[in-house]
C-alpha cells in the first residue's frame, strides 16, 4: 500500500507568540508546501529521502533524537508520539519534497509534521481527529525536537482554507475560517538569515513570558489589557515581554473588527504596529527584518509589513494590492539587495486550503 499527503506552510499575520501564552493568533495556509508520500515496511526500519535534505534510516525499535540531521526529528518525533498514542505503527519508507523553503518562518517544520501524520495514519489503517493530529504534532516538537512552540502553526496546516485567514484561540481551541479582502496579495520575504529556534531563544522567550505571568498573578498573559498591565510593576524586561503579548492580543481582537469590514489598510496599520512591538518590546526582530519591512512600508501599494513567525531571522510578510505585487516584489528585492548586500527570495502568494 502507498499513501502520499501535502501540508502548506503558514503565514503569520497577527498574534505573534501569543498561541503559548494562551492568546488569540491570526494567521494563512499559503499555497506552498511539502509532499511526503510513503509505504510500509515489513522489517521494522524506517528509511528517509528529501533530494534537498539527504538520506536517512533508523529501525522502530532504536527511535532516538539525532543531533547532526535535525530535520529527520520532525518525522521521527511523529512516529514517536503515534507509538506513545497506543497506535502500532511499523517500519516504513518516506518520500518528502516540495517547495517550502526550510528555517524562514514560513512553519516547513509543521507541514512536514502534519503531512507525516496524515500518511502514517493512512498506511496504518488508523484514525485520529484533526485537532488530535495537530495537538500530537505539537508534542513531537516539544519532546523530540526540544522546541516549547504553541499550537498555531499545525493548527494553521490543518485547518488553511483557500481566501480565508485562521482564527485560533490557544485557549479554547476555537478555530474558525475568516474571509480576508480580496484584491490584497502577500508576499514572502526571506532575509537570508536562517531561524535556528532549537538554539534557546524561542523557549527563553516563552520563559519570559511565563515569568511576566506569574508576576501579575495571572494564568496566561491574555487574561490582562494593555490599560491594566500598564497600572501594574513589573521589571522592565519582563514589562516589554509582556506588552508584546498584550498588545498583539488586542490587535487580533481588532482586526477581527476590520476584516469583517473588508479594511485592508487598517489591518496593514496592525501589521506595521506588531512590527515596532517585536522589534523593541519582544526584540525577536533582526536588523534585516526590520531593513525588509522599512523598504517595504516605503513602496507604494503596500498596507503593512511585519516579520513573520518566531522571529530571530526568517522571513517578513508584506501586504499589497494584488495588481502591484509583482512590482513591489520586485522592488523589495532588489532595494534590499543594494543596502543590505543580501539576496532575498520572495514569492507571492495567496491563502491557501490546508491538509489533504
């Protein structure tokens, strides 16, 4: 039997590392992804091939995290937590491609994950819902990876549906499709500094977090508003961490307001906002983030740029008019490369369905 599934990638547009602090996020399939298409095995070993990442194999019995090819821990953390799920699943070959670049902020991470969970659980005739699926993709990260990330990125994967932003509440598991402007086009913007989130800066910030928290005796950061936490002491870092947080809770809630009143420039304002507050209260922007999103906010036909993702390098997301995209693409690119010495890979795209 041979089985094959396709995950997108996922942009996020609001909501930036709220989903672990029990927030609301606001994010999109987009139409690029990965492929893993795979059959079963009869003698217990697992075998991996990518034309971009390599070859690997290891047997069922001997599943380990591997410290020099990272990327095979994503699938492996997958067969791990279907195993601890009480699921038999055995040896198995794996094929993965596609055309999402790895460690810009654009979650290839959770589309391999999820795609991974979508055909095992085909080939071995099994069953899970697809909040269980995203959830179980979760833990993967966390216990095979070593990346406390929330859940919005395989939530996204899942649950994308084409013209339509995700709603996530982290808190309740709400998800709901929210029609976004038609007319408006985003584009990807790599910086060409690779995000390395397994290096500590991810999970520090979610310590932060935590901490700012646990100081305003509070369950999770969305449970204040920005007009209250500005009332109460805290530490000045652990004030910026949290004012990150609060404020992209409150522009999610807003932007909610605007998209349902088709406001495509109001909703870039929120963008260029939650940009500034990444960059000086969170400090997970970089110098060519922030080089990206000024050049960006500088073109005309552009309502709004912001990093995307966890930050520390990666990726930003620009929106446009969909008639000026590729103009503006075309400008961000080659303005970036002349101040910043950079070559940057960016790619339109549109709002994409999720799994299948």
């Amino acid at each position: 039997m041979r089985a094959e599934a396709y995950a997108p990638g996922r942009v996020e547009l609001l909501g930036n590392h709220t989903d672990y602090n029990q927030g609301v996020v606001l994010a999109a399939a987009i139409d690029r992804g990965l492929k893993v298409s795979g059959e079963r095995r009869h003698d217990g070993r697992i075998t991996l091939r990518s034309s971009s990442m390599g070859r690997f194999e290891i047997t069922v019995e001997d599943l380990r995290p591997e410290n020099e090819r990272r990327w095979v821990n994503y699938v492996l953390g997958v067969v791990r937590e279907l195993l601890d799920a009480g699921l038999s699943i055995g040896g198995f070959s794996a094929e993965i491609e596609g055309d999402l670049p790895p460690g810009c902020g654009l979650s290839s991470s959770a589309a391999l994950e999820v795609a991974t969970a979508f055909v095992l659980l085909r080939l071995f005739n099994a069953r899970l819902s697809l909040l269980e699926i995203a959830k179980l993709c979760q833990r993967a990260e966390h216990r095979f990876v070593g990346v406390q990330s929330g859940l919005l990125d395989q939530v996204t994967s899942i649950f994308g549906r084409s013209g339509h932003a995700v709603f996530f509440d982290a808190r309740s598991d709400e998800v709901r499709a929210i029609p976004f402007p038609p007319g408006l086009a985003l584009i990807i913007a790599e910086s060409g500094k690779k995000r390395e989130l397994t290096e500590g800066l991810y999970n520090q910030r979610r310590e932060e977090t935590r901490a700012a928290a646990e100081a305003l005796g509070l369950v999770a950061l969305r449970d204040i508003s920005p007009n209250e936490l500005a009332k109460r002491d805290l530490p000045p870092l652990l004030r910026r961490r949290a004012a990150h947080v609060v404020g992209e809770n409150e522009r999610v809630r807003r932007a909610l307001v605007l998209l349902a009143q088709n406001d495509g420039r109001g909703f870039g304002a929120l963008m260029n906002e939650s940009h500034e507050s990444s960059r000086q209260n969170f400090e997970n922007s970089t110098a060519e983030l922030d080089l990206l999103v000024e050049i960006a906010c500088d073109l005309p036909g552009v309502y709004g740029a912001r990093l995307t993702g966890g930050g520390f390098g990666g990726a930003t997301v620009t929106l446009c008019e969909n008639v000026e995209a590729a103009r503006i693409a075309d400008e961000l690119a080659q303005t970036y490369n002349r101040r910043s010495g950079l070559k940057s890979r960016l790619f339109v795209c549109a709002l994409a369905d999720g799994a299948r």
